[in-house]
C-alpha cells in the first residue's frame, strides 16, 4: 500500500491579514490611476462637446453675417430712403423685410435712416413695432454709419429679448443714407444643450454670462468690471442690469474647458461637476476592492481545497488498489460471457440470413401468383383484339379486290391500333412480373385506372360484378410512376373481387375521387363483407393474410402500401358505413401536361 502524501499545515490568520493589508494599499495607486483615467476621458469628450456647440454657434452667426450688406442694395429698402415720409413706400420696404425675416429665419430686420430712427421693420404689423423708434444710441448703428461691420450683443429695448446684431451701412456713393440691422435670436442656441450635467457658459468680451445652460448664472460677471466697463455697459445696455452680479464657482468643484470664439470676442466654457468623475472612481475603487477580495477568498478556497485534495490522493490510493483486485475478478467473467455472446450472435445473423431469403423466395412466389391469375384474364383480352385483326384483314383483301383503297386503309388503320392495344397489355404484364418501377413522374390517374380495370375486365364480367365509376372528365395529374400505379390499382381491385367472391347476391364496386390542396384520394368501395378488426390492424404486416395459405401469402398490402409511400402517398383502410371495405390511396399533385413518355425502366 502506498504512503500517504504529506498533508500541509493550516494557514496562520495573521499571515491572512498581513496579506489583506497588502492587498488593501494596492488601492491607493488605483485611485490616482482611475482619477487620471477618468479625467481625461471627461476632457476629451467634454473638448468635442464643446468644439461641436461652438461650431454651430458661430454657423448660425456666420449665416446671418453679409445679409445686411446685401439687403442695402435693394431697390425697395433705397426706394424708401429715398422718399422718406411716403407711406406706401415704408410699408412696401417693411413687406419685403417681414418676407425675407420669414425666409431667413432671422429674429427682426430693420431699416433705419441715417439718424438713428427706424424707417421700416419686419414686426412693423405687431404691437412692439420697430417703426419710428429712436436706436442712434446703440453701437451698431454707431459703427455701421462710420462704414465699419456693426456688431452688438444685448437686450432689446422693445423686446427685452436678447439677440445678436450685424448691421451695415447703406450709401449713396460716399455718403451714408441709412443702416440695415438683422438681429439674431440667441435662445434658440442656448437650448441646444439640454439637460446635461455638464454647465455651458458664454461670456462677452466684459466676462458678463450671455448664454448659459443655468438660469441662474446668466448676466453675472465672472470678474468685477472696472470704471470704463462700467461706462460702457451704461452707455450701450446690453444686460436688464448696469452693474452685474458677481459669478462666483469654487474652481476645485468644477472641471473646465475653455475655447475663444475671436471672431465675436466671446469665450465658451464647459463646466463639469468633478463629482461625475469622483463617482467613476469609486466605482472603480469598488471593483478593485471587490477584486482583491475575491483574490484573497480564492487563495483561501485553493489552500483548503489543496489539502482536501491531498487527503483525497490517499483514499483513492486505497479505493484503486481495491478496484484493480475486483477488476481482474470482473474481467475473467465478461470474457466468459463475450465469448458466448459472440457466438448467439453468429447463430442469429445466420437465422435472420435465412429469414430474408425465405421471405424474397415468399414475395416472388406470390408476385408469379398473382401473375398466372392475371395472364388468364389477359388471354382473354388478347382473343378479342386477334379475332378482329384476323376480321379486318381479311375484310381488307376483299375491298383491295373491289379497288375500295380507302375502306382498305381504313381496316388497316384499325389493325394498327388493336396491335398497339395489344402491346400495351403484353408491356403492363411484363413490368409487373419483373418488377420493374420508373422514377417518379406526373401521370394521370384514369389512363392507370382504367389499364388496370382491362387487367381484371374478364374476372369481373365473370363474376358479374356491376362496376359504379364517378370520375372527373378532366385529367387529374398525380405524382406516380405508370407500373408502380397500375400495379397498385390492379392488386387492389383483385383484393376487392376476392372479398366479393364470398357474396353471393348482388355485387357491386365504386370508384370515385376527391381533391384538395395537396393531393388526390382514390376511393375504392366494394360490398362485401369487409375487414374484421384483426384484419385492420395488421393489414399491412408482410405474411398476414385472411385467405386460405393456397390462395394468398399476405403480400398484396404490404407491398401496396411500400409503394405508395416511395411515391409520396400513403394507403389507409376502413369499413363504410353502410357495410363492405373502403380502401383509400392517397397521391400528391402532379404538374399538369400532355400525357408523359414512358422513362426507361429500371430494375428494382
């Protein structure tokens, strides 16, 4: 027996904690790793954030920029000037301002002469009209009349509504007659930001808040302004206030980015709250917590798991020496029984070899059978087409002695047909005993039905059997081969004079179809006594048969219902209601056509 492996000591506590504590000052390093992580991905995405607002806060200004040089050399708005007291003039200039205000977007446009009064304006049909107000103290117009680009950011005087406006100057060659001012609506720029956490702020060349993201921040100085600031906010009144309030942030909560926009002397900023980032690195410390302490339970478990492993190494030694004495002893007798087996099997294959050979020998010998029951009524089908070939043949050397050539023809023609009917009968006879089958093809049903009615004509005159067809005079195309189909047919129909042989009144048989969407159903009905409940429940068992063992060997069924299903059909039987067998056979569509060329046929 071998010796037990060494079993470990058990783990110290303090050795557990010591490595805890060491584990635990990892987390300083992770924090100043996460905070700069977190840092600069707030920076960048907060940088394009910023870049993407500026862009299209300088595209909406940059739109409206040249309208006033271009407004200055229309015709109506010079018109106006021009005539200055014509009503019909001003109101045809404020029509074609309220027009292009539509069309532009912009918030007012108006025209004004050169001393400071509005001429025309597009609100001129509102209440808080432009028209006839006084805006010679405004810095657009100052600059716009000293030929320089006016710009001005403020509140307007009528609407309080703040806004950016260009203006520009309209000449008379060197002598400016009056100004043409747009002013652009800022709300709808503030707006664009959402509800971000992040903070927006947008401050004039005064660092006053012109655009912000909170209300409150808005108009307050982000520095105090001195004496010449304070002038000029009194002078121009661009803020509901003269002496802004100051904005005061403490910097160590906020996290800012900043961009100049030069061309308007404004400066953008994006303030984020640090705390954004301060979470993410609590989460982050969290997930490292939680990390090294899933390390340090994961060492505890593979330290304890080891020595239940060692332990385990002993008792399978003992439990393996135990199974290889009982293996030996268990391995003496499957050889035992192997070589018994091996030889029932070799007593079985060569039963079952015997088996299949008794059973095709049985299936040959109720298809020849069947065979010489079918060649008495095709002798006598054969005796009826010879007695009239011999008749019109006979008939023709008599017209050809009178020169009657076409009557002649005629008998011939005839001949023709009976020899081809006589082939047909000789080709279905010969298909069926060898057992031949073509691939599948659309046939139609009444030509296989009613070659195989002439297969059992004789027989069923014999027997005096009234025949009830109701078929459809259109073809039905099913999906068959035309041996496979004939053979089926006929082996029932012969099924079906056998059950009618036992009656001795009146016998009758029908035939009919029905259709649906998938296939078609031939429904074969006799009178006779019909199927016992043995009868169907093996019907289709090879060898079961309710005929005397010198009449049938059980076959007839069975090898229907195998050939139907290689067509894709299946064969189901029951009793009417009204008494005697009903048989069904089940076949799937066929593509409609001209009637099929036989196939070359194979051996099955």
């Amino acid at each position: 027996m071998p010796k037990s492996p060494h079993l470990p000591k058990r783990p110290r506590w303090s050795s557990l904690l010591l490595l805890a504590l060491g584990l635990t000052l990892l987390l300083i390093p992770l924090r100043y790793a996460a905070q700069h992580y977190y840092e600069a991905q707030l920076a960048e995405q907060n940088g394009q954030t910023l870049d993407l607002y500026v862009a299209n806060l300088l595209g909406t200004l940059r739109r409206y920029e040249v309208l006033p040089d271009l407004l200055g050399d229309l015709p109506v708005l010079r018109h106006a000037l021009e005539g200055q007291g014509d009503g019909s003039a001003q109101d045809a200039a404020s029509q074609m301002l309220e027009d292009i205000r539509q069309r532009t977007g912009a918030d007012v446009i108006y025209l004004m002469q050169d001393d400071g009064t509005c001429l025309s304006s597009s609100n001129y049909r509102q209440p808080d009209s432009f028209v006839g107000r006084d805006f010679s103290f405004r810095p657009y117009y100052k600059a716009a009349m000293q030929g320089q680009p006016g710009r001005f950011f403020g509140l307007g005087t009528t609407s309080s509504k703040r806004g950016y406006y260009f203006a520009a100057a309209v000449r008379d060659g060197a002598r400016a007659i009056g100004v043409v001012v747009v002013k652009v609506d800022l709300d709808s720029a503030e707006r664009l930001w959402g509800n971000a956490p992040e903070q927006l702020l947008v401050t004039d060349d005064l660092g006053v808040v012109i655009l912000t993201s909170h209300d409150a921040w808005r108009f307050r100085a982000t520095h105090p302004l001195d004496e010449r600031q304070r002038e000029q906010v009194n002078a121009n009144r661009p803020y509901p206030t003269t002496n802004p309030a100051p904005l005061t942030l403490v910097p160590g909560d906020w996290l800012t980015q900043t961009r100049n926009l030069d061309e308007v002397g404004w400066t953008a900023r994006i303030l984020a709250p640090r705390e954004m980032v301060e979470r993410q690195v609590r989460s982050a410390l969290y997930v490292g917590a939680a990390t090294l302490l899933a390390l340090l339970l994961l060492l505890v478990v593979m330290t304890l798991r080891r020595r239940h492993f060692i332990e385990r190494l002993a008792l399978d030694a003992r439990a393996k020496r135990d199974l290889e004495l009982s293996v030996e002893e268990r391995t003496r007798d499957l050889q035992t029984l192997n070589a018994r087996l091996q030889q029932e099997v070799h007593d079985r294959e060569q039963a079952q070899r015997e088996l299949m050979r008794a059973q095709d020998e049985a299936v040959q010998a109720g298809k020849l059978s069947a065979l010489g029951t079918m060649s008495a009524s095709i002798s006598h089908e054969l005796n009826q087409p010879l007695a009239a070939i011999r008749s019109y043949t006979e008939n023709a050397v008599v017209l050809l002695d009178h020169d009657r050539l076409d009557d002649a023809r005629g008998n011939l023609k005839l001949i023709g047909e009976l020899t081809t009917r006589m082939a047909n009968i000789i080709a279905h006879l010969k298909a069926y005993a060898r057992g031949a089958r073509r691939a599948p093809e659309s046939v139609v049903l009444q030509g296989a039905l009613e070659d195989a009615l002439a297969l059992v004509a004789a027989r069923r005159r014999a027997m005096q059997v009234e025949l009830i067809r109701d078929l459809p005079d259109a073809p039905l195309w099913v999906q068959a081969g035309e041996t496979r189909l004939r053979q089926i047919i006929s082996n029932l129909l012969s099924n079906a004079l056998d059950a009618l042989a036992e009656k001795t009144s009146t016998r009758r048989l029908w035939l009919t179809t029905s259709i649906d969407e998938r296939g078609v159903t031939l429904i074969l009905r006799d009178n006779g006594p019909g199927f016992s409940s043995e009868a169907l429940a093996r019907a289709h068992e090879p060898f079961f048969t309710t005929k005397a063992t010198a009449q049938g060997l059980g076959l007839g069924l069975a090898i229907c219902d195998n050939l139907l299903r290689t067509l894709g059909g299946h064969l189901h039987l029951s009793n009417h209601g009204d008494g005697g067998a009903e048989v069904r056979l089940y076949l799937l569509h066929g593509k409609p056509g001209v009637a099929s060329v036989p196939q070359e046929e194979v051996r099955g």
